[in-house]
C-alpha cells in the first residue's frame, strides 16, 4: 500500500516541503530510498530498520521502496528519519491512523529514540507556511519549534510516543511559547558602557558609528580599550524586534550554534572569530554549505581584532557580503543564501609591535615595516568603512576616573537618531545612513556654500582620496541627526572629517 507522509528540507533559512512515499510489495527483500537523499539521508535506511524493530514493531521481509519529492530537490540532514519510519508503519498496516494533517521532523537512534535536529524553526515555519496546524519534533527541538507561532508544536521522544499519539492511546504534551516573555528574559547583558574608563572620544566615535550603522575601525596601541568598546557596542545597539530575532534564531539553528536550552536569541549578536579561521568559517560555505561568522553575526556586530593578521583571501571574500548584506553560497546541487547584516568592527595596532607613534618610544619598527603590516588591509575593505578612530593609551588618572554614561542612556540618544533615518527613509529600501548611496547621498546630504567650501580646503590640505568624500557626508548627515537637526552645518562636517584623518596617517 502506497502511503504518503508529510515533512520538510532547508535550503538556506527557507524551509520545504517534502512528502515521503512509502510502498511494501512482493519481492525480495530490499530497502531502495530515492529522490536525491545525500549521504546522510542514505544512512537513515539503517537507522529506520534498527529503531522499528527496537520499537516493538516489525521491519516485513519485503520490497520496499521509499520516495522523497519533489525528486529534483536535494535532500540532507537526518530529519527525514522519523517520518520514513512512520511511513513504513502507515505502509505496512502497523499504524493505522490519519496523518495528512502533520508533519514529522526528527533523527531517530538505533533504539527507536527521536534525537534532535539543526533548522528545526526553519521548517516548523515553512510548514506553517504551508498551512499545516500540527508537528511533531524531536522534545529537545520542541521550545524552538514553538517561536514558530500560529502551529501546534508536539515534543516526542521515541518513536513509541509518536505512535501511541497517533493511534489516540497516549497525546503528547503541546510546546507554547510566550514571545514576549521569552523575549524580556533573554535580552539583558551583563556587561555595560559605563565600564569604559576614559577614552571619550573613542565612545562619542562609536557612539556615531552605531547611530547611523557604521562599519568602525579602531587603531591604538595594546591595552587601549580597543576590544573592551567593541563587546560592549551591543548593549547600545536598538533592542532587536522579535521579527529579527527570529530570523538570527533560524541561521542559529542551521547553523548548529543555538545553545543547549536556548530557543530565542534576543541579543544583538556579538561574533569575534579568531585571525586564524579560515575565509570559508567566516563567509560561510563549507561542504554543507553552513552559514559563516558573518552571517551568526547578522543584526548584530562582527569583530575582528587584529585585522591584519587575518588571511587576505578572508579580507576579500567580505567584500560583497558587505555591500549586499546578504552571501549567497553556490555548490553543484542548489545556492543557499543566508542574510548577513552585521556592523562590522575592527581593530588593529599600528605595527607589528603595537606602539608606533606611542610617546613611549617603544616601537622599533621601520616605516617600511609599518606600511607592510597596515599595507595589508586593502582599499576596498577601507572603503566600506566609514569611521577611523584612533584609541590613545590608557592612563592611570583614567582608571580612577568617575565611569562614564551607561549604555541605557547612550542607547536613548541612539534610537532618537535611529528613529529620525527610519522616518527619513521610510520611502527607501533603506534603513540607515550608512546604507546612502548615490543618487539618495546627493538627496538626503545636501551642504551650503560654507559647508562646501570647509570640505574642499580638507581635501586640498590633507590629501583625501575621492573614496573619503561620501564617507564624510553620511557621517556627517549621522552627527546632525543625533544633535535633532535637519541641516548638516560645519561643525558636522568637521568632526566627521576628524573620523576619516587615519587615511593619511597611516593608509596613504
């Protein structure tokens, strides 16, 4: 009898549906499973036999055969394990009860037990998306599964469980969730801004940066504060909207990268790789084709310290990630696209050494050997950021300083500015200054006579290159913001020529 049981596939963050046929006939004995399964997927015949036997059920000594369509969609992962295991049951008379209405997500161990699986929020919501009511995952999955709202989300953990629900012996409890609850618990930090001592233009530099969603780039000497500032920028980022939160939980969840117990991730993502990874681990990619750092980091804030010592084919392949806010990743099968809107942060020393120009006198590097190190981050990389600060020693009168505004209150100041842009924008496919580009540049930037004339003399003295001049008007447009006014004056354009000043010191 040839049965029909519903389940599902990821490709990127998009979850599918796939519908799994089953047929026991006359024959010999054999197991064949089509439809573009993977490796994984192949393995899973072994898996099913095991667990149903182990279950109290029986395997028949039969010719079976189980498709999974569409054919032309490449299937992977061990989800498809339990419900090929329900199909076989449906097929072979064992279960006898109407499943048209869910859908079955799940890896089955050799003793019938349901083990979890990566994605799951993915395909609870294509499923919904589908319009299927109900869906049985794996009990470890099940608090994931219910931020998919709108869908009955049964925890099962043994294939045992499944059928006794199904047959109407024994119903599985239903996971509900309470997104805003959830959402309050789950968005506090345990670090603030107030702990940075001193450096106050440092955080008034980083203060613009997140006000207008800057990329940043900080250059000091070793113990400067450089990397302290940088985890804190998530605690004056605007709080998340669920929506977003969502959407950094299911790249968490294809991924693999949710921790044990968590369901949500309502913090602005905070990811540091170290110098070392590979441009794969970063961009994403792989055999699987998994999202990167910069993905994991979307929404939120990617750091990299010690940006010259990473790879230079990493430096590139951000590249476009970076303008597009989104990597596609192209194998032979299908192309997985995976956002990636992250703020990107780096920081590096001025030499090898660390204290080239530090009034210690410390640094014995060449001025050879410090346009080698800096020589390292190309033009492109410099053009997508907007804002250079240069962080100064730390002092001892600076540790003993009074702490500075706490990140509640530099917050406030931030979403002001960050609701004038979304007001501004608001008829754009943008979001933010530093998403002005072109034509929308020459219509939200406008600059007087005296403005002008400021910009101009900048350039003749200091020697910008042309890559500089938008860079200084969006900054610029950003501090007006945050000062409330509509017009950019020329104390706008002169602290935001002050934030492009490190391209003649040391990028020239």
């Amino acid at each position: 009898m040839i049965v029909k049981v519903n389940t599902g596939t990821v490709s990127g963050l998009v979850g599918y549906r796939v519908i799994v046929e089953a047929d026991f006939s006359n024959g010999l004995p054999s197991f064949d499973l089509v439809g573009l399964p993977d490796a994984t997927v192949r393995e899973s015949k072994e898996r099913v036999r095991a667990a149903i036997k182990n279950s109290g059920f029986e395997f028949p000594a039969k010719k079976a055969i189980v498709n999974l369509a569409p054919a032309d969609l490449k299937k992977e992962g061990t989800q498809f394990d339990l419900p090929i295991a329900v199909a076989v049951l449906l097929s072979t008379g064992q279960l006898k009860a109407n499943t048209d209405e869910y859908v079955f997500v799940g890896e089955l161990g050799l003793s019938g037990e349901i083990r979890a699986v990566n994605g799951v929020l993915s395909l609870v919501s294509g499923a919904k998306e589908n319009g299927f009511k109900k869906v049985i995952v794996p009990i470890e999955n099940a608090r994931e599964a219910s931020l998919a709202q709108g869908i009955d989300v049964y925890g099962a953990e043994c294939l045992a469980d499944v059928y006794s629900h199904l047959m109407g012996e024994k119903e599985l409890e239903i996971f509900k969730c309470d997104l805003e609850k959830i959402f309050k618990e789950a968005s506090s930090y345990d670090m603030d801004f107030s702990e940075v001592r001193g450096q106050t233009a440092l955080r008034r530099g980083v203060e613009i940066g997140v006000s207008g969603g800057h990329n940043i780039l900080m250059i000091g000497t070793p113990g400067s504060g450089k990397s302290m500032i940088a985890q804190r920028i998530p605690t004056i980022l605007p709080d998340m909207t669920i929506d977003e939160a969502i959407e950094v939980t299911k790249i968490y969840s294809v991924a693999g990268a949710l921790d044990s117990g968590m369901r949500l991730v309502a913090r602005r993502p905070f990811r540091s790789p170290h110098h070392s990874a590979s441009a794969v681990s970063v961009v994403g990619g792989g055999a699987k084709a998994k999202p990167g750092e910069i993905s994991l980091a979307h929404n939120g804030v990617l750091f990299l310290d010690e940006f010259p010592e990473y790879k230079k084919d990493l430096i590139e392949a951000m590249r476009q990630p970076l303008e597009d806010k989104k990597i596609t990743v192209t194998r032979a099968a299908a192309s997985y696209t995976y956002p990636c809107n992250a703020m990107l942060v780096v920081a590096l020393n001025p030499c090898k050494c660390g204290f080239y120009g530090d009034p210690s006198g410390k640094c014995r590097c060449s001025e050879t050997d410090v346009r080698k190190y800096l020589g390292k981050i190309s033009g492109p990389i410099l053009d997508r950021i907007d804002i250079q600060l240069e962080a100064a020693s730390v002092k001892y009168s600076d540790l003993k300083a009074p702490k500075g505004e706490s990140s509640e209150v530099v917050k406030e100041r931030i979403n002001a500015a960050r609701k004038i842009q979304l007001m501004r924008y608001r008829n754009e496919k943008i979001t933010c200054n530093a998403q002005l580009t072109g034509s929308l540049i020459e219509k939200y930037c406008q600059i007087g006579i005296e403005e002008s004339e400021m910009l101009k003399s900048a350039f003749d003295s200091i020697g910008f290159t042309a890559r500089a001049y938008t860079r200084i008007l969006k900054v610029a447009r950003t501090i007006a913001d945050t000062e409330g006014r509509e017009k950019i004056n020329t104390m706008d354009i002169a602290e935001a020529i002050g934030y492009r000043n490190l391209d003649r010191k040391y990028f020239t």
